[in-house]
C-alpha cells in the first residue's frame, strides 16, 4: 500500500516537473555558487590580504590568475563535454573546484600557493559552462531553450548579488579562511545532487532536440566549419561584447560610485545590489519572451533571436554612454540598472543560439564563444584601468569629473552597437551543423 502511494506520488511528480526541469534548476544553482565563489574569493582574499599588508600588485596578480585559468579551459572543456558527456564534466569541474577550497589555506602571504590555487579553480570552472551548454542542448526542446538557459545564467547574477550581500558580513563575523570552506560545502552539496539526480537524457528525447550523446562523441568534430561560420563569429563577437562590459561594470562600477561620485557604499547598502537583480529578473524575462514568441509562432526563431538581442544591446550601448552624465546615487543606480539589465535580455538572442544552429556541438561552440567572453573581461578590467590611471594623472588625481568616465563606458556602449549590427546580418536560428 504504502509503495503504491510513493509511485503515485512519483508519477505526479515526473508529470507536473518533468525530469528535465530538475536538470534546469541544478544548472541554475550551479551558476549561481560559481557566482557566490567568484565574489567571495575576492571579498575574503582582499580582507585577509589587507590584514596581511599585501601590496596592490600581489593582490592584482592573485585575483587576475583566476581569468587566465578560465579562459585556457574553454575550449578544452567544450571539447570534453562533447567526448564524455556534459554531465560528467561539469561534476568533475564542481568537484575539483571545492576540493581545491577545502584543502587550501588562505594565506596571502604565500603568493605562489595562492597563484596556483587560484589558476586550478579558474581552470575547473571552465569547463563548467561548455558542459551545462552540452546538457541542455540534449534534454531541453527548442520550444523551451529560451527559458531554459536564461534561467541558468541568471544564476550568475542572483550569486553575484547573494555574495556581495552575505559574504562581507560572514567574514565579519568569523574569518576569512571561513568563507573558503563554506563555499566548499556549498559546492560538495550540489555535487552530490547532481550524482543521485542527473542523468543522461533519453536517446529519443536526444534525437528530437538535434543532440545525440553517445553517436556525437565517436563524431569528428567539424573544427574548420565552425572556424569559418559568420553565424558563430556573431555569437562570439556578442559574446565578446556581453563580457567587455559585464566585467568593466563589475570591478569598476564601486569605484565609479565611491571616486567618480563620491557615494560610500556602505551607506548604499543594499541599493547597490540593484542592477545585479535587475540582471536576474531581466535575463529570465527575455528567456519567457523569446519562448513565447515562438511557440506562439508570433516569429521564427531567426528574427526572435535577433530581435531580442538588438534590443537588449541597443538599449544598453544608449544607458552605458549616457551613464557618466547621471551624478546622484538614485539616477546612477537606475541607468546602470538599465545598462545591466538589457545587456541580460540580449543573452535571450546570442546566448542561446549556439543550441540553435549547432545542438550537437554546443558546448564546443559555447566554448569557443565563452573563451572570447573572457578575454574580454581580462581586456576590458585591465584598459579600463590604464583610462582611469591616464584620467586620474590629467586631472591631479581627482576622478570625480564625469570626462574621467567618458571613455570608460563609451567603449563597451559602443561594442554594443556594432555587435549588434553584426548579429543582424550574419546570425541565423536555423541549424547549420548536423
């Protein structure tokens, strides 16, 4: 009687959240502890080093490490996902990362263990996005794609904002070396979901969304074709695009708001945290629409795809160069606000094209694009730097005047336009790759 009941209970389960929404969620989660591990890394390893009298080019070196080891995982990551299966890699990369955590003493003063940890966990996580990239395409139908990787990469959002809200406050309250195991556990934790909870999808399922696992990993991949395609060099100049300025608002927007408009952030409290939510409602609201519109077959995929990402980057190059002329908190807050946030919305085109136009290549493709994603970020952070520096020695060391930031934003605003164009010329929604 009592087995009867719990099959019940689990075919209204499988029927009301079918088995590839749990492999959504764990995806979303996952982007989100990556996200919480990226800020908190930062927030504890800045306290401690600066307990430690750490000089600001040791700090630079040890924070910058992660971004070399993420970018020369990329492509080797999309390759894996594609030779053993997505699954299996992005628990590898899950483990391998909060095993590094776990047994790491957080120690600024030894620069070279710190280096070294710092380039493992960088390399771990990229295999991380290739992977997720690779699952989707094999468990999610077009109709819902979307959604669908919109929800996953909000996740990045939600954990930037989770972190930047919690973790100042636990290092406060215990110690740095703290943070490091928690997120440790976090990750140990998610591991052992995706173990008893992911699967691989079934061959039939595989085959209805353009994806097959097991003939796709003993497939050639076609790397000259997709070297040559002007449909993907539009996902990766987006990509590029998306990242330059993603990374730039980032690690400068504190700056901009404490030195450029001489807030203190501590008095913002939360208010600051609002162009990363903003990110998160946004990225999720373009996935529903661009879902919508073409299960509705209100347009094909093509001009939804397109649609959504010339808006979504429209609107942000107009908030981005407009940003420096905005010189209270409450008009910072919501121009920067709308820059993030239709930056978000246009990851409902370019982001979830590479599973249009190539599902069984996905995460190499995803790879390929997310590698240029994060050059960009190691560029953009870095130049940004070198304007502000050049800004900084014109004006007697004084960035509060809104010309020190003109540049700054103009650059990824004008990115924005011209990748845009881009994208609407040379992207297609149809598959090209079989």
């Amino acid at each position: 009687m009592l087995l009867s009941q719990i099959n019940s209970y689990q075919s209204m389960l499988i029927k009301y959240f079918p088995k590839r929404y749990m492999i959504v969620t764990l995806t979303f989660i996952s982007t989100c502890i990556c996200y919480i591990e990226r800020v908190g890394f930062s927030i504890a390893y800045t306290a401690a080093a600066d307990a430690s009298g750490i000089s600001q080019s040791n700090k630079g070196t040890i924070l910058s490490t992660f971004y070399y080891g993420y970018a020369c995982s990329q492509i080797p990551g999309g390759w894996a996902a594609q030779k053993f299966g997505g699954r299996s890699v992005l628990l590898i990369s899950f483990v391998s990362w909060s095993l590094t955590y776990a047994f790491v003493p957080l120690d600024p003063k030894n620069v070279k263990t710190m280096v070294l940890a710092r380039l493992l966990v960088g390399v771990a996580q990229g295999f991380m996005f290739p992977s997720i990239h690779s699952v989707l395409a094999q468990w999610v139908p077009q109709n819902e794609r979307s959604r669908s990787v919109s929800l996953t990469t909000s996740g990045m959002y939600l954990g930037a904002a989770a972190g930047m809200l919690v973790v100042p406050t636990l290092v406060k309250l215990t110690s740095p070396q703290f943070v490091f195991l928690g997120e440790a556990t976090l990750g140990t934790i998610w591991s052992v979901l995706w173990l008893n909870y992911a699967s691989e999808p079934p061959i039939q399922l595989s085959k209805q969304n353009g994806a097959f696992p097991n003939s796709t990993r003993k497939t050639k991949i076609p790397w000259k074709s997709i070297f040559k395609s002007l449909p993907i060099w539009a996902i990766v100049v987006n990509n590029f695009t998306f990242h330059y300025a993603l990374y730039v608002m980032m690690n400068w927007l504190p700056t901009y708001f404490e030195q450029g408009l001489k807030l203190s952030l501590q008095e913002m409290g939360t208010y600051k945290m609002v162009p990363y939510f903003n990110m998160f409602m946004f990225s999720n609201i373009g996935g529903f629409v661009a879902d919508y519109l073409i299960t509705k077959r209100l347009m094909s995929v093509t001009r939804t795809r397109k649609f959504l990402n010339t808006l979504g980057f429209m609107v942000a190059s107009i908030a981005l160069m407009a940003l420096p002329k905005f010189r209270t908190s409450t008009a910072a807050v919501i121009c920067s606000s709308f820059a993030l946030g239709f930056l978000a919305l246009g990851r409902a085109g370019f982001a979830v094209n590479h599973m249009d136009i190539a599902p069984r290549y996905a995460g190499i493709v995803m790879g390929v694009s997310n590698t240029a994603g994060t050059l960009a970020g190691i560029i953009g952070v870095d130049l940004t730097g070198k304007l502000l520096e050049a800004s900084r020695s014109a004006h007697d060391s004084d960035l509060s005047s809104p010309e020190s930031w003109t540049s700054v934003f103009m650059i990824p605003g004008v990115l924005c336009i011209f990748s845009s164009i881009g994208f609407l010329i040379f992207s297609t929604g149809e598959r090209i790759f079989d």
